[in-house]
C-alpha cells in the first residue's frame, strides 16, 4: 500500500509532502480506521440494533409526558396518570438496562481492537532489520506503543457505538418533533449548517494540535529514556549533566502543558458559542407559542414535550459532531501507528522457506562474493568477500577498526542481507531459511552483553525456555560462571539488575556464553567477546568460549592476536575487502598486513 504522506526515505529522511497528499493520506485513514472493525461486524451489529431499540423506546417519554400534562392531570384520571408513571418509569428501566449491554459490548470490541493494534505494531517492529533500530530513537519506538495508541483508546472504543447512538437518537428525535410541530421542528434545526461548520473547523485545528502533542510526548519519552536508563545515569553524573538534564526534560514538559491547553480550549469558543444558541431555542419556542398569532394553537403538552424533544435532539447532535472533531483529530495519531505498520520488512521469512532441522546442520560455512552497503551510506562496508569455512573449524577475521568485520559477522547471523552474493550454511543461502532456523544454527556472543532485567535463571531460560534446572547448572558451569552463581545468596534466582549491572563485565559475558551453551548452535560468532575486558577476566572468558567453540565452526573477530593465533584459518579485512587469509605462521611468513598487525 502506498504511504504518500509517511513514507521516509532508506536513509532515514522525510520529503516534502503536498496538500493533495495530505488529502489522500486522510482518506486512506479513515478506510483503514474502518478496517480495525470489519473483524467484529456481528458485534457492532448487535449494539447498533440495541442502540436502535434503545433510541425507539425512549421516544416514547415524551409522548408519555404530553399525556400526563394534557389528559390524565387536568381530567384527574387518577389511574391513567399510574400507567402513564409506570410506562415513563419502565422505559428509563428498559433504556438504561440496554447501555450497559451495549456498553459491555463496545467496550470489549474496542479493547480487542486496541490490543490488536499494540500486537500488530509491537510485532511489525520486532521484524524490522537492526539498521532501523539504529536509526530511531528508542523513546519514539515506546511513544508509538503506549502514548499513540493510548490516545486512540477513546475514539476506537467508542466512535462506532457513539456514532451509532447519536445519529439514531437524532433521526428518531426529529421524526417525533416533526410528529409534534413541523413548524417548531424548522425552527429547531436552523442552527444546523453554522454548528457543522464550525465543527469541521475545530477539528482541523485539533488534527495538527494532536499531531504536535504527540511529537512533544515522542520527544519526553527520549529523554526519560535516556536521562533514567542505568547507563544514562551513569552518563550524567560522570559528567555532570544532571542539571542540564533536568532543565531539558522542563522544558519539554512546560511545552506539552501548553499543547494540552490549546488541544482543549481549541475551538471551545465557538462551540459555547452554538452552546448558548441551542439553550435560546427553547426559549424562541415559548416566546413564539405566545405571539397573538400562534397562542392557543399548540397545548400545553405538546409544548412541553417538543421542548423535551429539542434538548434531546441538540444531545445526540452535539454529540455526533464532537465524535467528528475527536475523530480527525485522532487521525494524527492513526497515521503514526500506520506509518510503523507499512514499514517494510527488509530482513523477513522467505516466502517457502527450504525445511532444514538445526540438529543436523553440520556448520559449512561459505561466503561468495559478498557485498553489503547501509542504507544510505553510498559506500560498500563489504565488498566481493567469499570464504570457506569447512564444518568444525574456526575462522579469524582481523583487522583495523571500520574495517567491516563486525558487518561480516551481522551478516553470517543474518541480521542484514547482502546486497550481492550469498552466505550458505551446508550449501543452503541463509535467506532460503526461516529466521527461527537461523538463529538455532548461529550464535553470537558480543562484547556488548545484554542481560534482562529478571533473574539469572529467567536470562538463561530465555535462550531455551524449556532447559532444566539441571541443563542450566551443567551450561553454567561449561561457562566457568556456576561457582559464582551458587555463592550468592539467591544463588540462580538472584535478579541481575538493569542490562545486568548487578554484575562485572567478565561475570555477564560468561552468563551470556552459558545462554548461548543452552541453543546449542552448529555456528558461532564471537565479535570481540574479550576486547573490554582485563587480562586476567579474559582468560577465565576464554576458557568459557574455547568450551563453547569445541566441535563448532567458529568465526572469531578480536584485535588481540593472541586470541586468534590458534584458529584453522585467519583471514585480514581492509575496507571491506579480505588482503590476506591463511594459518598464523603461513600468515607471518608472507610478512604482509598480518604480519604488521601481530608486531
């Protein structure tokens, strides 16, 4: 589907968008809305049927009324006047006994919608490729979830049924005010064309209010996002930010007070201004009942009722144009949450993916002529790179900083594709697999260790969540981190902490390499899995991933020569591009970049 008005371009930028762009968008927002509730048509069938038996029977109070004053009371018809009471008195029983069913009924629909639309984005996001993630803020990402859909609660949990509600009460109002007095029923509806006007002009003003509200809010969720995470805090106060830090986050914050007022007061005027009209109807009515010319021709009854009529028309009426305003307005939001929906999927599942079971992948890696540019760069970070990793053995890949080894190793775990060639495993292209099997046939351990905010049993378990408690302690103690896990007083239970700060580096990256013990993968990447460490925390790290790497293949990028020297093949990468590839002494023999690297 086109996205005239959202689309950004790869490289992250926006383009210009016109005023009959803007009109398309609005239009394919508004069939889209309608889409959320084509799922739950019988649903919004039946409240509209309780809403139309609700709107009928409720006609019926003033007609009730017009009898009481006109016959039963002048004519002290005492037993008219009880079945008279009754019937006003069943039909506010009926009516109010229909809203709660229609309101359990709307409401329900509407949060199955909203639940839809947090599954959907929630789900669509987590597909996107890395090189979306670091392109957007992650505080945005969180606004779109929460304060985006949030705000869309009321319109989709209630516009259906309100729309509904509104124009059936209206219609059925004006049929019976017309059944009364069709000369009073022209005087009632004159203010009509001026309350619809001003109606659409509010909203037009409360669209763009909500859509830089929205932004403001997108923009508060940044800053507490970075201000409050454990690193930002860090950050802050080694540098002493805090204050500056603080000041950005009342600004923004005195910013949204003042977008939240003109979201509310907008148009508030003018519609207290159609307010003051609709309460001087009643009034122009009595006043005319009694001019020379009209007095007598109307009863007493009949007055009173038909003015009854009249405040319940300019309810519903009242009603049915605030749901226009909330819903243009809301487009705003609509089309941030669509904007993330269309997003497309630039790593995804192939369309039939080649069955594979991980278990017996033996780990022959092969990359041909590999070629991978980011989005917007213009420059290739890989270019015409092909390799041969039999099964079982290791690959090194070294070289200076920028070089491309780490856009090697995300490709291998195929979290980009290549632009030009291939990477197979056992002689299948990785794209030919589902991303589930990939990520059972290669594991990665990073020197950026993340660790969820729960228990050490809890991180473990998200690699396998059906390990024992057993096959936990057994890929601890491979990974020489078991010993210390029992020392603790809570031993595997204990909560790491924020990203793991209850911990060291060398104690999350070996909780990390038993995580990765636990999926058993035929090929693993390790990028720089010791460069932040100490000496003597790397050995005991080294020792971890020698057990993790034993039968694997394996492709290792470090700077310390030490850690790749023993590896079956070591392969140099300048510029995107492999110089040299050969074992340690072979390498060292030639005496070209390698050679100069372990100097």
């Amino acid at each position: 589907m086109e996205r005239p008005s959202f689309e950004r371009g790869r490289g992250g930028g926006s383009r210009t968008v016109t005023a009959e762009e803007k009109a398309q968008a609005r239009e394919v927002s508004l069939r889209r809305i309608g889409t959320l509730f084509t799922a739950h048509r019988w649903q919004l069938t039946v409240v509209t049927a309780i809403i139309v038996v609700s709107s009928v029977i409720a006609m019926a109070s003033p007609f009730l009324l017009r009898e009481v004053i006109d016959v039963a009371l002048p004519h002290a018809d005492l037993t008219l006047l009880v079945w008279l009471v009754l019937g006003m008195v069943a039909v506010a029983a009926l009516t109010s006994a229909l809203g709660v069913v229609q309101t359990w009924i709307s409401t329900t629909v509407g949060q199955q919608i909203m639940h839809r639309l947090r599954t959907d984005v929630f789900a669509h996001l987590h597909r996107q490729s890395i090189a979306f993630f670091t392109r957007t803020r992650t505080g945005e990402v969180q606004s779109r979830i929460t304060n985006d859909i949030g705000g869309m609660q009321s319109v989709v949990t209630s516009t259906a049924t309100s729309i509904a509600s509104n124009l059936t009460t209206t219609v059925a109002t004006a049929v019976a005010m017309v059944a009364l007095s069709w000369r009073l029923s022209l005087v009632s509806l004159v203010v009509l064309p001026p309350a619809i006007h001003l109606t659409r002009r509010v909203a037009r003003m409360r669209q763009a209010i909500t859509a830089q509200r929205q932004r403001e809010l997108a923009d508060l969720n940044v800053t507490i996002d970075e201000g409050l995470s454990i690193s930002g805090v860090q950050l802050s106060k080694t540098m002493g930010t805090g204050a500056a830090l603080v000041d950005r986050f009342t600004a923004s914050s005195e910013r949204l007070i003042d977008l939240e007022l003109r979201s509310e007061l907008a148009g508030r005027w003018r519609m207290a201004s159609m307010s003051i009209i609709f309460a001087a109807i009643p009034a122009l009515i009595y006043l005319g009942a009694g001019l020379p010319g009209t007095a007598g021709t109307l009863s007493i009854g009949t007055l009173v009722a038909f003015t009854a009529l009249q405040g319940n028309l300019f309810r519903p009426l009242m009603g049915l144009l605030n749901v226009g305003v909330s819903l243009t307005s809301s487009l705003a939001l609509f089309a941030r949450i669509f904007e993330y929906l269309d997003l497309p999927v630039e790593v995804a599942d192939p369309p039939h993916p080649v069955a594979v079971n991980p278990a017996e992948i033996q780990g022959h890696l092969r990359l041909e002529e590999v070629t991978y540019a980011y989005p917007g760069s213009g420059t290739a970070a890989v270019a015409g790179v092909s390799l041969d990793v039999p099964a079982g053995s290791s690959l090194a890949l070294v070289g200076e900083t920028g070089s491309g080894k780490s856009t090697l190793a995300a490709l291998i775990a195929r979290l980009h594709d290549p632009d030009a060639g291939r990477i197979t495993v056992d002689g299948i292209d990785l794209r030919d697999m589902r991303l589930a099997d990939v990520a059972a046939i290669v594991g990665v351990v990073s020197q950026e260790t993340y660790l969820l905010h729960t228990t050490i049993r809890e991180n473990l378990r998200y690699a396998r969540p059906s390990a024992t408690d057993a096959e936990l302690e057994q890929a601890a103690r491979a990974a020489q981190i078991h010993d210390l896990i029992a020392a603790l007083p809570d031993g595997y239970d204990t909560v790491v902490g924020s990203r793991g700060h209850r911990f060291s580096g060398g104690e999350k990256q070996r909780i990390a390499i038993a995580r990765t013990l636990l999926r058993d993968p035929r090929v693993l990447v390790l990028d720089e899995a010791t460069s932040a460490l100490d000496t003597e925390t790397e050995r005991a790290v080294q020792r971890a991933l020698d057990e993790l790497a034993r039968g694997r293949t394996t492709i290792t990028i470090a700077h310390r020569m030490s850690t790749v020297r023993d590896a079956d093949q070591i392969a140099v990468v300048d510029h995107g591009r492999i110089l040299e590839s050969g074992s340690h002494h072979t390498l060292l023999e030639v005496g070209g970049r390698y050679a100069a690297l372990a100097a």
